[in-house]
C-alpha cells in the first residue's frame, strides 16, 4: 500500500501514516489500496484522506471467491480466497441452517438442500458495506473530536474531509482537488 503524506509535523505526520496503515491491515483492507494520500493539518484542523482502490467496490459472490461444483441437491465448495471465509459461512448457516452447511476443511464446504445455480448469484459481501468498512477505518484514524466529515466517491476513489470546526467550502474544494487528482492519476493505471 502506498501512503503519500502531506504534513508539516514529522512525529505527528509519521504516527498517522503507521495508524493508517496499521488500522488497514487490521480490517483486512489494506490488500485493496492502490494509493492513499493523507493530508495533516491539525492547526486548522483539518484532514484530508483519499484512497485509491485496486478494484470498484461491488458485490461478491460465493462464485467470485470460490468454486462450486453441485450434484443434485448437494454443493461443494472449495473457497479460493480466503478472507471471505467467514462471510460465506455466516451466509450459508443463514440460509441453509448449521445442519445442511458441513464444513470438512478451512477452505472446503458442503451444503446439502442447494442448487449451483443458487450459489453462483449469492451475494456474501456487498460493496455498500466495503465501502462503509473503509470509510469506518479512516474515521478511526482520525484525531477525537473531529465530528464534521464529508465524503466524496466516484470509481476507485474516497476522499474524506474532516474538521473539528465547520466545513468550511474552502476546506471542501481542497477535498475536491485532491479528490479530482487521485482519480486522474487512477485512470493512468
């Protein structure tokens, strides 16, 4: 993960940037981060934070993270990627029930009472919630106090204004700046 800084205080500005990084990997998301910028000035207050995402935020599927193979009413399912475990168990007890849902490996499942076709359309994480998880990771990076957000997201990128004080349009349309930068630079890639 890439993390550009803009601050002025060199303990302040290096503290937020392993927070960042730190409070990304603990959620699992900092696998997903093309580029973040982090823009520091607490003397304002403001704080500034985009990210640039590898991929859109979209649903997942059981399909998109496993492989299926049915016979008859029974699924198997190998999962090929592995942070979605627990959501496709979680979802599976939801829909099937624990007793229809055999779990023989970490990565291996069998659901008695299912059709393939049922699990190659189930959506097991949506890209509203990704979006509210990475959105939650930066609010946790951010200092106590600093109550007043706006967010801007279009494609692959987030941006995040926050002030203690009024959200100023001065502050907002520096938001937009770094925002506008960030997906141009996206479009390179």
């Amino acid at each position: 993960m890439d993390i550009e800084m803009v601050y002025e205080d060199k303990f302040g500005g290096d503290a937020y940037k392993d927070l960042f990084g730190e409070i990304m990997s603990d959620i699992g998301k900092a696998f997903h981060v093309e580029k973040a910028l982090l823009v520091l000035k607490p003397e304002v207050p403001l704080f500034i934070f985009s990210i640039r995402l590898k991929t859109e935020p979209a649903d997942r599927t059981i399909a998109d993270v496993a492989n299926i193979r049915a016979e008859d009413d029974i699924v198997h399912i190998s999962i090929t990627d592995e942070r979605y475990a627990p959501d496709i168990m979680k979802e599976l007890w939801m829909r099937y029930g624990k007793d229809n849902v055999e779990q023989q490996t970490r990565f291996d499942i069998v659901v008695t009472g299912a059709s393939g076709k049922d699990m190659e359309s189930f959506v097991i994480a949506s890209g509203e919630d990704y979006v509210n998880e990475m959105i939650g990771a930066v609010w946790r990076t951010l200092p106590e106090g600093i109550k007043n957000r706006h967010v801007f997201i279009e494609d692959r990128v987030m941006t995040i204004v926050a002030t203690e004080e009024i959200l100023m349009p001065y502050m907002l349309d520096e938001g937009i700046e770094h925002h506008k930068k960030m997906t141009e630079a996206g479009k390179d890639v």
